[in-house]
C-alpha cells in the first residue's frame, strides 16, 4: 500500500504459482478426505498403517514422468 501511494496508483497483485498450488492441493485433500478435525490426517493414518509392508532394504522412489 505504501508503494502504491508514493508511485500514484494501483499495483496488480498475484500470487505466486507456490502458494496458488497449496491451495489447490488443499481443496482437493479436502474434497477427498474430508476435513482434519486434529492432529490425525487420514492420509498420514493410512501411510503409517502401510508402512510396516515397505521392504526398508530395497526401497525405490516412485516413479516420475520423463515429460515433466
């Protein structure tokens, strides 16, 4: 505000493609998983659930697209 007094007009605001994409992420979370009514996020639950049938030995990242 105080920059767009000394130049004498409006500046245009946008928000960065960062911030803009955690809320994207975060209304789709919440379509599919409801909303976190605390500490407990369903994803994280089931995460943790699964994670004793990961082969710690032999781990390997997940795939990535070769276009992206």
């Amino acid at each position: 505000m105080l920059l767009e007094r000394k130049i004498g007009r409006e500046l245009l605001h946008l928000g960065c493609r960062h911030h803009i994409m955690e809320l994207i992420l975060a209304a789709a979370f919440k379509t599919v998983l409801g909303t976190s009514s605390g500490p407990d996020v369903l994803l994280f639950n089931c995460f943790r659930a699964q994670w004793v049938y990961t082969d710690h030995n032999n781990f390997q990242p997940a795939p990535t697209d070769e276009y992206a």
